[in-house]
C-alpha cells in the first residue's frame, strides 16, 4: 500500500512514468542484447560454414593450391597438390615453395615471379616444376597476393594445373603443320625455313648450300599397278633410305607425290653434294619389299647451289627442279647440276679423287726428284722430291691438277704420309751409296701440316728409313705459316727438335708476316718461280728476288731460286748473294733411277 501511496502522492504520476520507461528500457536493451548475441551466433556459423564450404573446394579443387607466407615458406596445400608434385602435405609444409621449381629454370625466375606479385598482386605463366621422384612437368601457374586490413601482403596464393597433355597437343599441331602426313618428313614450308637459314649462315661464313630435287623414276607405275598402298608404302621406305644416307644437318623433306628435296648446308665445294647424290642414288637402287613383292627402282636429282645456281629458295628450288628434267632427259637414275659445267667439273673431280685412292693403293703413283746446286761451286746441295701420277686414261697428270683434289677430300694425308716414307727411303739408299751432304726436300699441304698427328709421321718415316734427320727438309707454303701461329710454331719447334729442316716454298706469292717469320725456326726461303721467269730483264722481279734474298739473310736463313732456266737467271741470282738454285738449266725433275744414275753414277748404285 505503501508503495502505491508513493504514485499518489505529488510527482507520483511522473515517477510511475519513469519507471515504466525504465522497464521498458531494460527489456528492449536486454531483447537487444538477445538479438546481437543471436546475430553473432548465426554469423559465426555462417562463417564456419563458409570456411568449410571455402576450406572443401580448396581441397577438392582439381588445381593443386598452396598458401605460402611472404618469405614464400608453404603453410597449407591441398590433395590436387599432393597428388600432381608427389609430395604428401606433411613433406612440403615449412618447406620454402622454391623447391618446387626445376633446375631448367635461372634461379632469377622465382625472383621475378615475387617481384610481379608484390607489384600486381598477380602472376600467371608457364613453369617447370619437379616431381618428387625428380620427374619434370609444365604447369600452368597462377599466383596471387593477399594483403592484410593494412593493405600488406600477408600471404601468397598460388595454384596449379598440369598441361603436360596440352604441350603435348601444341607440339603436334605444330609438328603436323611442318611435316607431311605420309612420311612424317618436313615438308614445304619447314624446308623453306631451313633453307633460308641455311643461305643466311653460309652467306656469313662463304660456304655453299646445296637443294637436291629427287624425284622417282615411273613411280606411276607401281601405283597403276600395285595400289596406292603399295605406293604408300615405297614411299615411307624410301624417305627411310634418304634418310639413313645423309649427316645429321641435313634435311630431307617430302614435297608431295614421289619428289622429295634435300637440303644439304655448310658445303665446301659442289663435289659434296654429288657425292651425296651419288649416295642417294645407290640407296634408292637397292631393292624394296612391299608386300611380300622385290620391287627395283631408281630416282633422278636435280642439284642447285647456292651462290651459283641461285641466291634464293625459289631461285635454287626452279634450279633445281629444272636440273632433275635434265637428269631424266639424260636417261633417268642420275644426277644433274642445274649448269652442264658444275655436273662434269664435279664428276670428274670425284672420278680423280677415287682413282687416286687405287693409284695410292696399286702404286701407281711415284716421285721424281729434282736437283739443287749451289750457284757458287754448282755442288749438288739437295733434290726435291715432285709426286708423279700416271693416269691410264689421262696420261701423266701435274701434282698441280689432283693435290689439290686430295687436300679437298682427306686423300692427302695417307697420300703425304707416303710421299714422304718414299723420299726418305730413297734418300736413304743414296746415303748408303755414298750420297753424304744434299738434302731431300719433301713438299708438305697444308692440311698434313695441320693435322695433330703429324711430327709423329714425320718421326717414323725418318726412323724408318735410318736417314739421318737434318737429310729432310720440308717445303711448306706461306698459307701453311700464316694460319694460326701458336699451332704452326708448336709444330715447327718440334720438328726442328728432331733435326728436320724447313723451307718457305713459293716465297713471295703469298702474306707472310715479317713478324712471324722471325720467331720460326725456318731455314731457307725459296724464290717463287714467276719472280725468276723474268730474270734479269724485268726491273719488278730483280728487285723482288734481291729483296727476298737479303730478307732470308737478315733473318739468318739461306735463299734458294726455282724454276731457273737459263745462265743469265742464275747469274743475277748469285750476284744477288742467293745461295742455291733448282731447275731446267740443272736438271728436270727425274725418276729415281735416273736422279741416281746421274747423281752417283751407275757404279755406285744399288
Ligand atoms: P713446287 O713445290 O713449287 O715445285 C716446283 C714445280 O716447278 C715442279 O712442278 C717442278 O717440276 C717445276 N719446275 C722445276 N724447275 C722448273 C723450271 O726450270 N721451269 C719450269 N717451268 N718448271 C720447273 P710439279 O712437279 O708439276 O709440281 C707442282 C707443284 O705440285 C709443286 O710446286 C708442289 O706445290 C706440288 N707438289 C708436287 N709434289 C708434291 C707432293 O709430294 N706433295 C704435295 N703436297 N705437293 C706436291
Ligand atoms: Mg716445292
Ligand atoms: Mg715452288
């Protein structure tokens, strides 16, 4: 009652209004705080559901994902992960995600992957990564930043798919592009690529390109007859055989029906590429199987080259392909240069390089020796020993006319090695005989020279014969001293460590460096022929053998003139101070018994 009495009282209205306010105040506050707090609740559920939802398509995605933080150390991974590096989560947890990447890329390539990161938040692109058993594969790679509320980046995610399948795909597209369906040779368009490249590369480097246009013979009849599988068929076996005859630079490709063209670069002379015509050739004339049949066939080449027939692809391909119509019209299973000049040069000079081998072989082949005199007393001082070939068809052919065949084709190093067994054998006997003093002077080509092996050659021929070594005198030409001088001085020094001698040939004709000539252990130099032809009326030529002469005694060699044919010749030269002489007005070259007869006199002979 009490209680009551308080509202009737003054100002009872208002406290009973205040309290009702209040009440009413705490039931809404306290519904409110219900109403948050309910909030809340549901909020957080919905977040962990959403975590779940998020959390379950991370793990279940079929992109391998990780989370790394920014040192790049990998904090969470999902089972795509696992199964496409092979890494169970436990193994590449903390592990710095770098592990991941193939050695095939710089280490630099992670690098630049962060820097673009942190400046777009962003990076997509193809990588090698290395499976766990060491195993390489492309992915494609997207990584992304995660800032934080600050706006830092707190995190790194990065996911992944394997595109081994589609590189593998690409590859064929671009393979099926190049190449044709049949034979699985490049075909046009990749031949074209590879010409131009071909051209390019020898154009830099003054060598030649070869195109051989290759083209069956009747091929239309096995088809007619045998079907176009049979035809199918031969064709396969047939790029297989072209295919088994050529280097590993070359290419043959395939350009349509029974033509195929070959691309033959990196030539250093057009009797390459008729060689390996000539290969071909052989290899397509072997009989085929097909179908349980023998089947005989032959081709015609047609054969462009570049700089000569042409200095383009479609210039050298319409050469070519005209050269083949002039290898059918000449009878079919043959080869044809695009000029009837280039196809007989290049065959004859195949036709000498394997004769000389059967000479080699069959000794047909000998030396003849020239005397040298001293043209002061006319002493006997040396002979030079002169390769003698001869040919049953062409008679006696100059050294002039096939040495230079056998450098082209690697004939001259056993053809060397044997002139110079030969005239240290012979030299030998005349040693024997009484012969003391003159020397035996060896003509030596370049590649011989050059050729690792050859002081050893040098070394035997001399131990095999018992000369003795300072007998030997070695003729190399200027070319021989110019090129590469660490080598040639390595080279010269040995040789003279074993007594032999060496002389300049040709002097004069060619670029010798003064400066080099002095630090080698050279002895004499030999006046080229054409300086002592126009003896002593021609003002050039005396001023040039006086001016070779006083250069070989100012580097304390002697000087030696070829080719003298008369006494007026021998007269300027020896008022000249030159030392020794050789030629006509002496004695031709002569065979060995002969030089002997001469030399030492038919009594004293073996
Ligand atoms: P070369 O070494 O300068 O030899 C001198 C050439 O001049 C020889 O020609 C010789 O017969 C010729 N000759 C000598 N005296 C006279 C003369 O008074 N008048 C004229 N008109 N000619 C004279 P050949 O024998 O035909 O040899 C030519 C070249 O072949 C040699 O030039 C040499 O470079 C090379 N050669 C010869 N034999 C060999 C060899 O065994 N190995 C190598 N690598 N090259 C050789
Ligand atoms: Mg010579
Ligand atoms: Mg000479």
């Amino acid at each position: 009652m009490v209680a009551l009495s308080v509202f009737d009282g003054p100002g009872g209205r208002e406290l009973l209004d205040a309290l009702i306010l209040a009440g009413y105040l705490i039931a809404t506050g306290y519904a409110l705080v219900l109403f948050i707090a309910y909030r809340l609740h549901r909020r957080r559920q919905a977040a962990e559901a959403r975590l779940r939802l998020v959390y379950a398509s991370f793990e279940s995605s079929l992109q391998g994902a990780m989370i790394c933080d920014t040192a790049g150390a990998i904090q969470e991974v999902n089972a795509a992960f696992e199964r496409l590096t092979g890494y169970a989560r436990s193994e590449a947890v903390g592990r710095n995600l770098r592990f991941l990447a193939s050695t095939r890329h710089d280490p630099e390539f992670i690098e630049r992957v962060f820097d673009s990161v942190t400046e777009r938040d962003y990076w997509e692109g193809e990588m090698w990564h290395a499976r766990k058993g060491g195993e390489l594969h492309p992915v494609q790679m997207t990584v992304s930043a995660v800032r934080d509320g600050g706006g830092r980046i707190a995190n790194y995610a990065a996911s992944f798919v394997d595109i081994t399948e589609r590189k593998l795909a690409e590859q064929r597209i671009r393979h099926l592009a190049l190449h044709d369906i049949l034979t699985d040779l490049p075909n046009r368009k990749l031949l074209r690529e590879r010409a131009e490249a071909a051209i390019a590369r020898a154009q830099r480097d003054r060598r030649l390109v070869a195109l051989l246009f290759l083209d069956l013979d009747r091929f239309k009849n096995v088809n007619d007859s045998l079907g176009h599988t049979a035809g199918d068929q031969l064709l396969r076996q047939c790029a297989a055989r072209l295919l088994g005859v050529l280097r590993a630079a070359d290419l043959v490709g395939r350009q349509g029906g029974d033509e195929f063209v070959v691309l033959l670069p990196d030539l250093v002379k057009a009797e390459d590429a008729a060689r390996i015509a000539g290969t071909m050739i052989e290899a397509v004339r072997r009989p085929f199987a097909i179908g349980g049949r023998e089947l005989r066939l032959t081709c015609s080449i047609g054969i462009s080259l570049y700089p000569q027939s042409g200095a383009d692809f479609d210039v050298l391909m319409q050469n070519a392909d005209t050269a083949m119509y002039a290898a059918k019209s000449g009878g079919r299973d043959c080869y044809r240069f695009h000029s009837g000049d280039m196809t007989r040069r290049a065959s004859e000079r195949l036709e000498i390089e394997s004769e000389l081998r059967q000479a080699l072989e069959s000794g047909a082949l000998s030396l003849a020796y020239q005397a040298q005199h001293g043209l002061r007393d006319g002493e006997l001082v040396g002979m030079e020993a002169l390769l003698r070939w001869q040919h049953p068809r062409r008679g006696a052919l100059s050294p002039m006319s096939f040495v230079p065949i056998a450098e082209d084709s690697g004939l001259i190093l056993p053809l060397g090695e044997w002139v110079l067994r030969e005239a240290c054998a012979a030299r030998a006997s005349w040693f024997a005989h009484g012969l003391r003093d003159a020397r035996v002077a060896v003509n030596v080509s370049a590649p011989q020279f050059r050729e690792p092996g050859f002081v050893g050659v040098v070394e035997r021929a001399i131990a095999d014969s018992g000369l003795p070594a300072k007998l030997l005198e070695l003729e190399v030409t200027e070319s021989v001293i110019i090129a590469g001088v660490d080598q040639v001085s390595a080279t010269l020094a040995e040789l003279a460590r074993l007594g032999v001698r060496i002389s300049i040939d040709d002097f004069g004709t060619g670029y010798s460096s003064l400066a080099y000539l002095k630090r080698l252990p050279v002895d004499k130099l030999k006046i080229d022929r054409s300086f002592v032809m126009e003896l002593p009326d021609d003002p050039d030529s005396c001023a040039i053998a006086a001016a070779v002469v006083g250069l070989a005694h100012s580097l304390q060699m002697r000087a030696i003139a070829e080719g003298v044919e008369t006494e007026r010749q021998a007269r300027y030269l020896q008022a000249c101070g030159c030392e020794e002489a050789q030629g006509y007005l002496f004695s031709k070259p002569l065979d060995a018994g002969a030089f002997q007869a001469r030399y030492l006199g038919p009594a004293r002979g073996p």
